[in-house]
C-alpha cells in the first residue's frame, strides 16, 4: 500500500472547496432550489443502491440520461447561476465573506428614509421590498430590471403617479435597486384585516414564502409599515423604522462573525 504524502497546498484546497459548498448552499437556502437538490440526492442514493445490488437497468438508465439531466439542472438553477454570477462581476462574493472595502450602509438608509418620509408626507403609496437569504429571482423576473444604485430621487420617480412602474414592488438587493413594477403574491390569511389593501396583502404574502423584509407607505392613511415573517407591524415612527432599516444594513465586520472560519480569527485576537 502506497504513504499516503499529505501537502500543506492540500489544506488550502479543501478550505476553499468547504467554502464554495457553504456559500453556495446558504444562497439556495430557503429557495425552491433547495427542493430540487433534495429530490437529485434521492435519485442519486437510488443510483448508488441499483449500482451496488448490480440493476443492471437502474444503472443503463442512468447512464443513458447523465447528460440530459445535466442540462436540465443547469436550466433548473439558471436563475441561482445567473445570481451567482453577478455577485461575482460586481464584487458582491468577497463583500458577503466579510472582506468588504467599507461600509455604506447609513448612506442608504438615509436615502430610503428620506423617500419614505416623502411619500408619507404626498400619501404616495409605495411597496419596497428588502431582499435578505431568500432569492427573489422569479420575482425580479416579474418587474422591470434597473439595477441601479439606491438613491431618494430615483424612489420618488418609480412611485410617481405617473411612472409605469408605480403600481408594483422595487425589490432591493444588497445596496442596489434591481428591479421595479414587480408583482408579489398575495397573503390568503383569513386573520389580516378586511381593511388592507392589495399593497399590504402583497407586503405580508411575500414575507410568508421568504425572509425578505418590506415597507410599505399607505396612499389613504398616510402610514407607514413593515412586514416580516408573515406579520405586518402598522404605523411605525421614523426612529423604528430607520432602526430596523439599519439592523438590515450592519457592517460586514459584524455579520462575518457567523462565518465557518470567524472562531479562528477570535481565538487569535484572544491571544
């Protein structure tokens, strides 16, 4: 039997393939990705076990229909991919690893609270969706693609009465707006008030399918709302709302403390 010769180079190698395989599955966490990758898992263990007993034709089927159930995975996850790639073209990978250059989190909470307190001010209504683990992908399909950087005058423009776009969901992404005119399910609970309108129905059901946070500005009653979890809290005050908003937008330094690798970097420091 051959030594087996163990390389420092092999450490660094397993490192980054255990860190790929976190972070790709925190991005599919808590979509309908996640079903999917149950459901290949099971047809795999299905493989192995017809491998294993010799099938002959469990294992001719699968070698037949690798490559087509490969293309069909590829399409299945387009939209992960295709988020996953663009994290990658704007930088956005290393940033939520917690190698970020800097934070500009209070600068866009500013903007957005500046344009909330506006469209209360005009009883503008406006839905604006913050988007946290769960993907939004399909729903961003639904809207018209901006991706641009957030900013007061460019919220105030999408929810005129007079944009197109007014009438349904901007969904944020990180520090970008990246879609607007969007189309949200509505929540089907029978315990929300007769009195909601379509924009908080919306507001509640897209908090019941992910994690995402919402605000909402009543065009009628001039109030402002935040819905998380499937429950709408009405008739916030700026300082809740900027709180809460800030909450979203903490530092990277702060959130890389959940990372695999953080307790090392703190039992260093404690040294």
């Amino acid at each position: 039997m051959p030594d087996i010769i163990f390389r420092w180079n092999d450490i660094i190698d397993i490192l980054v393939v255990t860190t790929l395989i976190y972070y790709i599955l925190s991005w599919l966490q808590g979509t309908r990705a996640i079903q999917v990758i149950q459901g290949i898992l099971l047809i795999l263990i299905i493989y192995l076990v017809g491998w294993y007993l010799e099938l002959h034709t469990i294992e001719w089927l699968f070698d037949k229909f690798a490559a087509v159930i490969a293309m069909m995975l590829i399409i299945i996850f387009q939209p992960e991919l295709r988020r996953t790639l663009e994290r990658f073209g704007r930088g956005k990978l290393l940033s939520s690893m917690g190698f970020s250059a800097g934070h500009k989190g209070a600068w866009f909470v500013r903007h957005l609270i500046r344009a909330i307190e506006t469209f209360s001010e005009t009883k503008t209504g406006a839905i604006i969706v913050i988007e946290r683990n769960t993907g939004l992908s399909e729903y961003v399909e639904s809207g018209i693609r901006l991706d641009a950087i957030i900013s007061t005058e460019l919220l105030l423009s999408i929810f005129s009465v007079k944009s197109p776009m007014h009438d349904g969901a901007v969904i944020i992404q990180g520090d970008r707006i990246v879609a607007a005119g969007c189309l949200l399910p509505l929540s089907e609970s029978r315990l929300l008030d007769k009195r909601l309108g379509t924009r908080h129905r919306a507001a509640i059901g897209i908090t019941e399918v992910s994690d995402a946070v919402v605000i909402v500005v009543s065009e009628r009653m001039e109030t402002i709302s935040i819905a998380e979890n499937g429950y709408l809290t009405r008739s916030l005050s700026r300082d809740m709302l900027e709180e809460k908003i800030l909450h979203l937008f903490e530092p990277a330094s702060t959130k890389s403390e959940i990372l695999p690798w953080s307790f090392i970097w703190k039992k260093r420091a404690e040294k």
